[in-house]
C-alpha cells in the first residue's frame, strides 16, 4: 500500500493565458515535414519503393515528389529496404519488420513490391493504396485500391498539379461568388 502523499497541488497556466477558454485563439498551426513525423505514431504514411529507384538521378526526384504529395496530405515518409540503401530515405525512416513498424489508417505503397519483411512491419492500416507496375505484387494484393501505372511518372504528374493548384491565379482561386 502507498503512504498517502503529503503535498500541496496548485493550478498554474502559462503567462498570459487567456482566462476565458473563448478569448483563445490559434496562433499558428503547424504541420511536421513528411521526413521528420513520427512514423511510428503517424495517421498516414507514404512510403517509397525500389519501384522509385533508377533514372539519371537514382531516384532523387521520385522521393522529392513523392514528399510533396505526403505534404499536400500530411502524411509521414517513409521508405523500403532498397529507398534506405539507395540513400534516399533516412535508415531510421525504413519501413518493415526490420525497421519502423507502422500502423497507420491510410498507408501509400508507391513502387512497393511488399516483400513479406515490409508486409510483417505495416500492421493492419484501415485503408491500403498501392501503386506499381506489377499487378500481381503482394503489395497489390494487400491492397483496397491498386494502380497498376509508373510509380514515378504519376508521383511527377500529382506534384506538378499540386503545385499548379496552390499557384496564385489558377482555376481554384479564379472560383468566386458570381
């Protein structure tokens, strides 16, 4: 049995909190970049695959694409054994039963084959997407919904209209009340 604690408790605040909960208001909000959420604890995450790798830059642009669109969805980044070889994820930032264990409720496998290592890691996300040439992947067979496309050419193709759409003077702000 625990000897009762023999201590005072007050309440403090931080210095110049709001004393009314209705005088608060939003400073700033946040959003962590993709590279640096916690993959463990993230809600979404996408991650890279060996499907990524190649080209003159070894990848480099694929995975910088591949940020943008976690970005724009403010999911985690995440990797394969082959993307953390390649050197284009962090090592900390491998996905799979070998490295960060995910579980998320939205999970991107772009150019994710799904070898039973990286399956065993991913837990039982609500909803899996898998893009990759490969129809006949595990990763496509995990999957609720699978594109079977270039990975890369669509991560390209998904930047470039986010980046279009979040330009000044693009359709979505041509949109008005007339």
């Amino acid at each position: 049995m625990r000897p009762e604690a023999r201590c005072s408790v007050r309440r403090i605040g931080p210095a110049g909190a709001a004393r009314d909960p209705g005088e608060a208001r939003v400073v700033a909000v946040r959003v962590p970049e993709p590279g640096a959420a916690d993959l463990s604890e993230a809600e979404r995450v996408v991650v890279g695959g060996a499907g990524l790798l190649g080209g003159p830059d070894g990848g480099a642009a694929a995975f910088a694409a591949l940020s943008e669109v976690a970005r724009a969805l403010g999911a985690a980044v995440g990797g394969t054994r082959a993307a953390a070889e390649a050197g284009l994820v962090a090592p900390e930032r491998r996905v799979g039963a070998t490295g960060v264990r995910v579980s998320p409720e939205l999970h991107i496998a772009v150019g994710v084959s799904g070898a039973p290592r990286y399956l065993a890691g991913t837990g039982d996300p609500a909803h899996v997407v898998a893009v990759d040439r490969d129809p006949g992947s595990p990763m496509m067979a995990a999957a609720d919904l699978g594109l079977v496309t270039d990975a890369p050419g669509l991560l390209a193709a998904l930047a470039r209209m986010l980046r279009d759409e979040a330009a000044p003077g693009t359709a979505a702000d041509a949109v008005g009340d007339g």
